[in-house]
C-alpha cells in the first residue's frame, strides 16, 4: 500500500512588512508588496498564483512510502523542489519583470525509523533584481539581494498519518506552510527585514553551514481575517514592542482591541504563560465585553508591530464569539 502526502510554503511580502527608508524602492514601484495568498491551494493553483506574481518563491515537499501487507515500510522517495517568483519594477508607464534566480534544492537524505520516513527539503534563492549592500572589503558594495530559504519537514507513518513542519527559514519575507489537503496550517511569526537584508548571504545560509531557526505561530481564524480588516478601515493607531515589553498588564482599565501585524505576544494570567499568538490574531477585547480591568497581560516574545482600534468601532457581536475562543485565562490547567 502506498501511503502520500505534501507539505509547501508560500513566502510574500505583506505590505506592513517593510518601514522607514527601506519602503522608499516599494513606494517609488521599484519594488511591490503581494496580497496575502488564498487559504488553501491546489497544485494548479500554486501555478497561477506564480504566473500571477503573488509569492516570492514556493517550496514544494510531495513524498511517499510504500507498505507491505505486515505494515512494514519498503520503500519511500519524494519530489518537488522551489517554485521562484518574480519582481517588476514600474517607473512611470514602464515596467520590467525580473525572474528571480533559484538555488539548488538541499534534500536531505530520508531519516528512518521504525514505522516513519522523515523527508526534509530546503529551497530558495534570491530576487533578480541587483540590490547594493554595503560590505567590509573591497569594492565595499556588493550588487545581490539576500537569500531567502525555506526548508520544510514532512514525516509520514506506516499507519498512513502525516506530520507536516517547517524548520528553518529566512528571517524575511512571510512564509504560509500548507498541509496535505491545501489548506493553510502555519505561519512565520516574524517578519525581520533589517536582520535579513544585514546576515542573509553566504555562510549564513543554508548554502554556507547554518540555518535560521523558523518562528512559526497558528492560522488565525475566520472571524479574526474578517475583524482584521475592520480594523484597518478604522484609522487604527500603530504601536511597536521590544522584547519582553508590555502592551497591556493584568487589571489595568482598558477598551481597545489589538491585531499583531508581526511578532509574538504571549498571554499571561498571574505570572503563567497561557498561549502565544502571531501575525493576524486579535486580542483584548474582553476588558471591554465584561467592563473590566484587562483579564491577562500581553507581553512582546519577539520585536512586535501591532494595530490598536477602541473596540467599539468593532461589531459587539464578533467580539463576542472572538470572547468564546480567548478564554484560556479561566482554565485550571496552563496551556
């Protein structure tokens, strides 16, 4: 019996993504940010999405094994490989779309075990458009672009479950994992393009002798996407966190809700750490619901960008049902 799964991130770069001087090439259309990409995929439709230059680059992991009629595995193997993007720069009417340049594909020889092959892939590449970067030696200028890389897990059992990770990723741009069955099942929780455009080259890279450890956070939910976008229609006010900063403390007053556009804020009741949440999730609305001083603190893990709305610019309903999924505070047990 032969036994198949997948596992493929798609990278792009969101348009919250970049500040300061470096969105000057973005907003001057020497560069572009992408739409976020679909909630699920189909191998045709990562295609279009290519064509239609709306990643960056893809990585695509598809293996299999074989087993016998004891339940032994016999044979395994894989496929896929990087999917490379494009960029167009407009200046005025004009416009010219450069391919970007994929290196090789690192496939890691399968790791076995009893009852599971572990198949990890790394693939990537740069943007084809000449990018000057300051160096220490002669000419001191060097004309590439950093690397970007994902490298992806995929184990599959005996049993025919599958487990699906990513591993390793370049500090920039956004990468989406998507399981098995097309839909979207991790995101990277940081997006940090001054700490990539600064190390991405050479040695620090998969193609050199070391990886990036990937961040990587859960899939917001429905209800989340629909009030994220309401609250960016609402003129919201933009706050960034350091590291161990907090954004809200326990039993302080407080009526505004919170989308984090990057980084991880982790949730904490009496000193214990609840959760962490990433990119797109939304958080603080149960001061306002129950009319009380802030149930838990929120507290930065990593460098954080996040939008803040009073909650009553939000539908009272929605914040209700987001209410009934946030509340880890009232559980016995730490999450």
């Amino acid at each position: 019996m032969r036994h198949q799964s997948s596992i493929t991130s798609l990278s792009w770069i969101p348009s919250q993504a970049i500040e300061g001087s470096q969105r000057l090439a973005f907003d001057a259309g020497l560069a572009h940010y992408d739409e976020p990409p679909p909630d699920s995929i189909t191998e045709a439709s990562v295609e279009e999405l290519r064509l239609a230059d709306r990643f960056r680059f893809a990585n695509v992991l598809r293996a299999f094994v074989e087993v016998d009629s004891r339940g032994k595995i016999v044979d395994y193997g894989s496929e896929g490989g990087r999917l490379m993007g494009s960029t167009t720069i407009k200046l005025g009417p004009m416009a010219r779309t450069f391919e970007a340049v994929g290196l090789p594909d690192i496939k890691k020889e399968p790791e076995v075990g009893e009852g599971w092959v572990r198949f990890i892939q790394t693939a990537g590449g740069r943007t084809g458009v000449p990018a000057p970067r300051r160096v220490r030696r002669a000419p001191f200028i060097q004309w590439q672009a950093p690397l970007v890389w994902t490298t992806l897990s995929l184990t599959i059992h005996a049993d025919g479950h599958a487990d699906g990770a990513i591993v390793g990723a370049s500090r920039f741009p956004r990468h989406w994992i998507y399981g098995a069955d097309g839909g979207l099942m991790l995101k990277s929780g940081l997006a940090d393009f001054k700490e990539w455009w600064r190390v991405s080259f050479g040695l620090h890279t998969p193609w050199g002798d070391r990886d990036s450890e990937a961040l990587v956070t859960t899939v917001e939910t429905a209800l989340e996407r629909q009030l994220s976008a309401q609250l960016m229609s609402g003129k919201p006010e933009f706050r960034r966190l350091k590291p161990g900063t907090a954004l809200v403390t326990q039993g302080d007053p407080g009526s505004d809700v919170f989308l984090i556009l990057d980084g991880v804020l982790r949730v904490e009741k009496d000193g214990e750490r609840l959760a962490e949440y990433g990119p797109g999730a939304m958080l603080g609305e149960r001061a306002h619901l129950e009319s009380s001083g802030r149930t838990s603190s929120l507290i930065a893990v990593t460098p954080c960008r996040v939008a803040a709305v009073h909650a009553e610019q939000l539908e009272r309903s929605a914040l209700e049902k987001l209410a009934s999924g946030h509340r880890r505070e009232d559980a016995v047990e730490q999450v």
